[in-house]
C-alpha cells in the first residue's frame, strides 16, 4: 500500500509520468479530457470569476416537445443547456467532451433524451477551435459518449433521422488548417458505432451544411465548400466544380450536384433550409463573387435555383455569417444571420432587421409547434424569445467570454484584466472588494480601455489602464474616467495591404507597463515601441523583428470575399517580455516564428529562435525569468501556418544561445496539444505552468515531464496565465476567467523531494517564498525550512502567510464563484492511513482558536465551511456570511482523510462561531496517530484597512473586546437557563408579551412588584429575553447581539460607545444575577 501512495504522488516530483485509465472507446477515438492521477493534489481546484457575459455561440438546438429547453454549444466554452427558457444556462458536459468548441447540436424528436453534437465551430474565423469529433448522449445530456470522427476538424451540423435517431447525417468541413481526408458528409446508422462517408469530394473541400426533408428522409441537401484560415489570409471558396449544392434522394447513400441557376465558377460558404411545411421550397445563402453572391430559393426541390436577394447587409463577411432559416409554418417567413439579424416575409425579397441581443448573429432554432419561441444565437452569446423576436432573455447569464490574455495588478484584492472577444476591456475582482453581496454579477466588472482585441495592461495601482484595439493604444485614467489616444502614427489601417502599413501592428496588440517603472510602456508592431512619458512621445528601440517574407504579405480574403480587419497581418510581433530582473533585458517574438532578445534596453536586438522550431509559428507568449537573467520561457504553435497541432515549448538559460525543447509529445503534454502559454513561478524556481488548446499543465523539473493540473477546469483553451500572489490567474477562450487559489503544495512539491523513509533525512534546498492566499491576494513570505517529504507516513504542508480579508459576493448559480474568506492548510496522507487524526491552531499566546476532527462521512466527506466545531446556543452571532458557489467552497467540514493531498480551509474563526482570529503569527499542529507535526504562519492585516488608519493593535483589540463579548453572552445565556430552570419548580411559564399600549418595561415593573408566586422570576426572565410577538423590545440577550453586529462587521476600532454599552449591559447582566440569587435563597 506504501508503494501505491509513492507512486502515485511520487512521480510527479521525479519521474512526471501518469497512468490515466481509459474505457473502450470506438476506433479513432478521442482522448478523455486530461485528468491528475488520484490523490495528486485532489482538493486544489479551479473557480469561475466571469465575467458573465456571454461570448460566440455557432450551435443551437431546441427540444420540440419541451418549448422552454434549449441546448447551446461555444465556439470555445463548451455545452451548455437551459430547462427555463434562458432564464439559467448551464455547462452539462465539462469533463466529457475533449474541446470546447462546438459546431452543432440536434435533439432527436421521436426521443429527446437522445442528443448528438458534433464539435468544432465551422464559422471559422482567426480563432477558430479545433473539433474533436462528435459525441452522444442518451439522457438528456447528463452523460455523453463519444462516437468518433476524431479527425473530423470542424462538424458544420448534425441531423438526426425525424423517425430513427440511430442514423444521422454529419458535414463535416474538416480541418480548417490544412487538407485532410476526413471531410464531406458522413452517415451513421447504428448510433453512431461506424460511420460511412457517403460524399467526399477532395482533401480541400468539405461539408459545411447537411439538410433533410423531414417529410421524406431519403432527400437530402449538402453544402460543400473550401474553407480555410492562415495567418496571413482567409481562404473561403473554390471552383464550383467542387464546391456548391449536392443532393440525395437515396438517405445519402449516393449525390448528384446541382447547378442550374447557381454561381460559377466560384462558389464558397453555403448554408441550407428546407421550409418545413412546404419542403419543396429550399433556401440557400451562397458565396460567390461579385451580384451573384446573396439569397437562394429553388421551388422545385433544388432542380432550379434563383437569386432573390443580394443585397451587402445580408451577405456581410460570408466566411463567417451566412445563416440563412425558415419558419417552420410559413415558406415566407426567413431570417438571415449576418453583423445584423434581418427578417423578410415575403421570401427573401425584402428585408427588415430584427433587434437581438448582440451584433454577429449565426442562427436561429424555430419550435415546429410554436414559431413564437425560439433560441437565437450571436457572438454575444444565445437568447430564447417568446413573441417571435420582440423580446429576448438576457446574455449576461453566460460565462463563455473568449479572452485573449490576462493581466493583474498590485491592489488588495488584485483585479483582474483582460480583453472579451466580440465585447470590450474587462476589468473585476479576484475576489469582491465590498463586503455585502452583489444582486447580478454583472456589478462585478466593469470595462477600460482598449476593445475586444487587447492588449490590457495596468500600472500597478490600477490608477491608469492602458488598452490597445487592433494597434489604436489608449490611456484611461481612473481620475478622469476619460481614456486618452495615444496611438503610434494614427494610420487607420482597414483596407491596407501589410506593404503599405508603415507599423503592422496586429490584431491582438503587444501593450504593458514596465515592471521596474510605470511611466514607462511598450508596444510592439513589427518594431518595438517604447513610451517613458504616459504616451506623447515614442520612440522605435528595434529594426523589424519579423519573418517578412514577402510571399505572406497580401491582400487577405481569396478567392472570392475581400475581408482587411487586421486579424491576417502577418509578421508582426506577437508576444514580448521584460525581465523582472534586468530592465534592460527585452524579448520579442513574432507572429511569423522569429524570436529576438535585446540585452541592453533595445539598442542591439540579437536573433535566438530556437534552430530546431520549425518556420511560421506563432509565439504566442514569451516568459521572462524571475530567477536567472539569461532564462526565458517560450510557448509556440504552428496551426495557423499548416496542420501542425503538436506542442512547443522551449527553456533557454543563456540568453537564447541554447535552447531546450520541453514538449517532446510523450512527456506529459500530449502530441496534439498546441501550447498557447507557459510561465514560470516567480518564486519557485523550475515550477512551470502551461496552457494548451485543450488543457492545463504543471511542470515540477523544469520541463523535463509535465502533468495535467485540469482538475474541474473545462476543456477550453488557456490562452494565459500569471502567477500572483500565489494564486493561478489563467484566461481562456470560451469560458471567461479562473482561479487556482493558493498553490503552496504545487511550490514545496517543486522545492522538495518525494522520498522513501530511507531517504527521508535528505536534505534540500531551501523554498524561496511558499506564499500565497485564498480568497484573492497575499504577501511573500520566505519561509527558508528545509524540506523533505517521506509519504509513508503523515505530511503536513507549509501553510502560505497570507491576507486576511472580508469579502462577500458569491453567486446563485453561474459564476462569479468566490472562495469563503479563509487559509488552507493541506497535509498529505499514505494509502493505508486509518488512524486518529485532528487539527490545532494556536496563537502566540497558546491559546488553541480551533481544534478540528475528521467530518462525519469519514475518509472524503468534503463540503461546507471548515468550520470545526458548530456555534452554540450560548455562541457568539457574529456568524460570517458564506456566499460560496459550487465548486468555489474548497474546503470541508472538518478534516478529510483521503489518501494524498486533503486541504482544509480554516476561516480564521475562533471556535464555536468566535470572532475572526486577529492578524498575528499563529501554529497549526497536525496530530494524526501518535505523531504530531507543527507549522508557523502569519495572517497579515489587509492593507486596505491598515491605509484606512485602523491598526494592528486595533485588530487585536477588536478581536479580544469579542472574545470578552462572547464570554459574557455565553455567561448571560447560562443564567437565562438558571431563570428558566427556577420559574419550572415555581410551576410558572414565560410572561406573555406585553399588551396593547403596553411597554415592556411597564410589564417588567409590575411583575417585579406583584406577589403572585414566581412574578418575580418572570419579570427576570423578561428583562433577559425578548417576548414573542411582532416589534417587541430587544431585551438583554439580543442587546449583546447587537452590540456584536456593531463591532464585528469590519476590521475597526472598538468604538467608546460600544465600550459604554457593553459596561451598561454588564452592570444589567450582574443586577439580574443577584436578584436570581436573592431569590433562590
């Protein structure tokens, strides 16, 4: 049993390598989303900050029997699903489907529990995700399988057979990288266990749209086209020999093109729908050139086509829009998805726009039964209607924004930045900067400057904001609430060819603030910019760092739709970096694959790609050491120049003389994980981060293996990450922010060694900060132990020094999800671990604030508060508000007792609902059989609080004045049970509430005076307790309540009224004591 436990914990400090089981899957079947081996640090998890607004949404389905449920899929963020007509959205397959990208949904109408989804968005703009085949499920979405067509790149749509959901139809456009085989139309007719490819007509041109006459099966329409995105161009379209309309009438089994009346002889984007009640009637939006691009109807089932409509609104940007769907009651009623929403019910010869809830609109689901209700989707996000478009549910429900980056800064607590696709700059908290809770999420966040495209970046007092849209950098300015154009030679750079753009800035632009001076900013177009006075003035520090070869400089959009917006220029630099060590020490590395260094602050730039990576990637990110001047960090992909999906991630020690490739495919990241970030931790030395299209990573050895920390992230792609304050701050591109909180065991794993007990005096270096916090931000504290870990037996983990804060927010389903204001203590335990195990935290002073036994439940009982023993009656109220989320609670009842890694989240209450422990040094002593382990600590006041003029000693005063407070609540409380005890043997029950007109004191003085038997002892017990009834007047136990809800809300000094009313209630509490005791003598 010993050996199981060093195996599993073990290898991720020596050896990296993990052994994930897997169950059967079909041939060419997708991986299982990655997961850590059991045990590896099972209770560090993820949690979901937003914001909550929702981002680009391709696929779309309603379940026609059930008019309020609906399906909706993210070009990044995954399956979601609402049973409320979009009232509440939420995901149903994280952790089952290997991608977030979804390209189409159907539900079966003869059984709606059965679901098919095929991945991979085929609007497949700049920052389209790859598919990872399709997936079905056979409850209503609660569990899914997958069923193949790994390869399939991007599945434009599914259908399922309206009488046998066994067989389907997927299109299945393919990679949208580079040519392959697996592309055209495939049929299943067993569920989705085989699949045959019934159109195939070359390794360029695939199936963007499959369409079935639900009246007769057997005919059915395809829409084939050439379809691909390059760095440096949109390809969309082809020959019409190729690409264009097929149809079969045989289920699929054999085609026949169609062509009269249809544009040649080029042919691009096609989408397809049959009017449902009239299916003779087909309607089709197809790319072509010049007026014969627009709105297509055939009356006669696709034999012969016309161009009913060409007008530019309809047909914006094709490769991406192109949505065209009919009312499945009226031929007439047709709705065009394009930048707008357009209507014509009149078959297409006029139309009107339609107010949706979000620009770039990509489709509508109709219910057959109810066209009145309908799911509508765009890039902000999918919106259910119930009166046929004139009102829509809100988008602010969904956190599926795609973000390109993330920044931090240095407030308490930190905010968070970065730039939402489709949307704006977003600026919110790691965690709520107020103290009472928020009525929406969207209260959270707000925007700066700066648009969809990024960069982000504050100075570290997050008093200015610097924020670029496609090159055209800005400075806000908290103070003024104005943001300032600061652009670099103000070219609107629209339209051009890249030759004719003196600064090819791209799309997503390199802006940030100097690490070592926040006056001075740098940006980056094919040349390094560089600011030292808020912008007026910059000055180019470099020559063109780029590839720039002249064969990829063009004019993007072939061969059919023009399309200049800045996403495809090309050779220009992508990713830069400045070392936290050296100012003088800059990194840059282009779009186009070069990367450079600069050692003295830009006067001589040296090129260092690594020799061995090959041409045309994108350096997606660049990270300077914080350990060693000459170490760096890059992280590599290559899709967007051909099919190249696999890692690269490269370490340099010596300035880029050398580099090492840490990504060999077999070292933890997978062979098909493109790498979007990589990251060292700031304070331990050779603890690496990744993020990948698919998946999250940790390397413990400096990259020599890797292992999958997704723990319950989604499959999503990370596209950055900071280590801040101990935390793990990753942007993704489709599921908005996350956090890690506190990743102390990640960097005393890193600093130490697994050994056996043969090894276990082995000494190792010192950890060089185990810092962190939980709920949002914390301080560096050297810890300086030397630590070896010997797993047969009981480990007790570094606690991280970190902030204490106050803080509230939570959420009601959906994220922001918040942790509860609390510290984790994590221990590691062996396999075969069964004996006594408790928890002591003690204060300088010896006093134990909380002793901690296991949960009821034994060995995984997880959930709750971490709060030890519960409050008592005779408990202090100050009770802190626990607006957790799921998921976001990451802590426990009490102690859990599972084999590896167990955290326990200590809420700084002393116990039995105590006040919060003051900032001080405290010990956590950690008992388990007859062993104890002990651990210093500090919880450090939140400077926030201490900036505000309240001091430490304030705190401790203020936690000793409640500590008193609770004695002497406890004391009252225990004489309202010798009261009540007393009026029991006088045979006399509580007084009632005092009468009409009545005050309570009146009352009081009559009992007291009346010689009735026990009077006297109820006229104490209404002076101590509070009469039944409505308004009554608080009497002595609920007047120490208040005063604790007066001093115990906040960190703050113990008013002198408090102190005065506390000394008034003493005095009470006393006389009432002795006239107890008179009486029972």
């Amino acid at each position: 049993m010993r050996t199981r436990l060093l195996l599993s914990l073990s290898a991720l400090a020596l050896a990296g390598a993990v052994t994930v089981q897997t169950s059967a899957v079909p041939q060419n079947a997708s991986p299982e989303p990655q997961a850590s081996s059991p045990g590896v640090f099972q209770d560090l998890r993820w949690r979901n900050i937003g914001p909550t607004r929702g981002g680009r949404v391709t696929a779309y389905a309603g379940v026609r029997s059930q008019p309020c449920t609906f399906y909706m899929g993210g070009t990044g963020g995954g399956l979601f699903k609402t049973e409320n007509c979009g009232e509440t959205w939420n995901p149903i397959a994280d952790g089952q489907i290997s991608t977030g990208s979804i390209g189409s949904i159907d539900v079966s109408e003869v059984d709606p529990n059965i679901v098919y989804v095929g991945t991979g968005s085929a609007a497949i703009r700049s920052n389209v995700i790859l598919g990872r085949g399709a997936y079905k499920s056979i409850d209503a979405g609660r569990t899914w399988q997958f069923i193949g067509l790994k390869e399939a790149g991007q599945i434009g749509s599914m259908v399922i057979h309206p009488k046998d959901p066994q067989t389907v139809w997927a299109a299945v456009l393919g990679s949208p990288f580079g040519p392959n085989e697996e592309r055209g139309v495939f049929k299943t007719t067993d569920g989705g266990k085989s699949w045959k490819k019934t159109l195939f007509v070359n390794n360029e041109t695939g199936a963007r749209v499959v369409a079935v006459n639900r009246s007769n099966p057997n005919e059915v329409y395809a829409g084939m086209y050439r379809g691909f995105r390059k760095g440096w161009d949109i390809i969309s379209g082809g020959s019409s020999k190729e690409g264009g309309i097929y149809k079969s009438m045989d289920g699929g089994e054999t085609w026949k093109k169609l062509e009269s009346g249809l544009p040649a002889p080029l042919i691009g984007k096609i989408d397809i729908d049959i009017a449902r009640s009239q299916p003779n009637i087909v309607y089709a939006m197809v790319e072509a050139p010049g007026e014969q691009g627009g709105l297509y109807r055939s009356n006669d089932s696709g034999s012969t086509w016309q161009l009913v409509n060409n007008a530019a609104n309809i047909r914006a940007r094709p490769f991406y829009f192109h949505y065209v769907d009919v009312n499945p009651k009226n031929p007439e009623d047709i709705w065009v998805g394009a930048v707008g929403q357009y209507r014509s019910t009149n078959g297409g010869k006029q139309f009107t726009s339609v107010s949706t809830t979000h620009a770039d609109n990509h489709g509508i689901w109709f219910n057959p039964d109810d066209p009145l209700t309908a799911l509508q989707v765009n890039d902000g996000g999918a919106s259910v209607t119930r009166d046929g478009g004139r009102t829509w549910s809100t988008i602010l429900n969904q956190a599926t924004g795609e973000f390109y980056m993330v920044a931090v800064d240095e407030q308490h607590p930190y905010q968070v930045y970065g730039p939402q696709q489709d949307n704006s700059t977003v600026v919110l908290p790691s965690i709520p900067n107020v103290s009472f809770g928020f009525d929406h999420p969207a209260q959270a966040w707000t925007q700066a400057s700066g648009c969809e495209t990024g960069g982000i970046w504050p100075t570290p007092d997050g008093k200015v904001i610097w924020g670029a849209c496609k090159g055209e950098v800005e400075r806000f300015s908290l103070e003024t609430g104005q943001s300032q154009g600061r652009w670099i030679y103000p070219q609107n750079r629209y339209g051009h060819h890249p030759k004719d753009i003196k600064y090819r800035f791209p799309r997503q632009t390199v802006v940030f603030v100097s690490k070592h001076d926040p006056k001075t900013v740098y940006q980056a177009s094919h040349v390094v910019h560089r600011s030292t006075d808020d912008g007026v003035t910059w000055q180019v520090i470099s020559p063109d760092l780029t590839w720039n070869d002249p064969k990829y400089q063009i004019v993007p959009g072939n061969p059919i739709t023009r399309d200049v917006t800045g996403e495809e220029v090309f050779s220009t630099i992508y990713a830069m970096a400045e070392s936290p060590i050296d100012r003088n020490i800059l990194w840059s590395g282009a779009n186009d694959g070069p990367v450079f260094v600069t050692r003295d602050g830009g006067k001589q730039w040296t090129n260092v790609t690594p020799k061995d990576l090959p041409p045309g990637g994108r350096v997606q990110n660049i990270d300077a050491s914080a350990h060693q001047p000459g170490r760096a960090y890059i992280a590599v992909y290559r899709y967007l120049f051909e099919h190249d999906l696999k890692p690269y991630i490269y370490r340099t020690d010596d300035f880029g003389a050398t580099w090492t490739k840490l990504t060999n495919g077999t070292n933890g990241i997978p062979d098909d994980h493109p790498t979007r970030v990589v990251r060292e931790d700031p304070e331990q030395a050779g603890l690496l981060y990744a993020g990948t299209e698919f998946g999250f990573f940790a390397s413990l050895d400096n990259g020599a293996t890797w292992q999958s920390l997704q723990q319950n992230l989604p499959a999503t792609p990370v596209t950055d990450l900071r280590v801040h304050r101990g935390d793990l701050v990753i942007s993704t591109m489709g599921r908005a922010f996350w956090v890690m909180d506190d990743v102390s065991p990640l960097r005393q794993m890193a600093a130490g060694k697994m050994t056996s007990p043969a090894a276990a005096g082995a000494g190792v270096g010192p950890i060089s900060g185990t810092t962190g916090r939980v709920a949002g931000a914390g301080v560096t504290v050297p810890i300086g132990a030397q630590v070896a870990l010997d797993l047969s037996k009981p480990v007790l983990l570094q606690p991280a020094s970190r902030i204490r804060y106050r803080a509230a927010g939570g959420r009601r389903g959906g994220a922001p999800e918040y942790p509860q204001t609390a510290i984790a203590i994590d221990y590691l335990l062996p396999e075969a671990f069964t004996g006594p195990l408790t928890l002591d935290i003690v204060d300088a002073k010896g006093r134990v604030v909380r002793t901690v036994s296991p949960a009821a439940g034994g060995r995984g009982a997880a959930g709750g508060r971490g709060r030890g023993a519960a409050p008592t009656a005779s408990g202090d109220p100050d009770d802190p508000d626990m607006r957790v989320g799921q998921r976001g609670r990451g802590g426990a009842a009490g102690l859990t007792s599972r084999p590896g890694h167990n955290r326990f989240m200590w809420d700084y209450r002393w116990a039995n609902g105590g006040p919060m422990a003051a900032p001080a040094k405290y010990t956590v002593k950690l008992t388990a059989g007859e062993a104890s382990q002990s651990k210093t600590f500090d919880v450090i006041a939140d400077p926030g609080v201490l900036k505000d003029g309240t001091t430490v000693a304030d705190l401790v005063a203020q936690q000793d004045f409640l500590l008193t407070l609770r004695e002497t609540s406890a004391a009252a409380a225990a004489t309202r049970t010798q009261v009540e005890q007393a009026m029991t043997k006088a045979g006399v029950e509580p007084p009632p509430a005092p009468g009409a007109g009545e005050s309570t004191q009146e009352q009081i003085d009559k009992l007291a005076q009346s010689t009735a038997p026990g009077a006297k002892l109820q006229a104490l017990w209404a002076r101590m307790v509070t009469a039944r009834g409505i308004y009554e007047q608080p009497m002595l136990l609920d007047q120490f309540g208040s005063l604790s809800r007066a001093e115990s809300g906040a960190d703050q000094k113990i008013g002198t009224e408090s102190r005065r009313r506390y000394d008034d209630l003493v005095k009470e509490l006393k006389a009432i004591q002795a006239e107890l005791a008179k009486l029972s003598l």
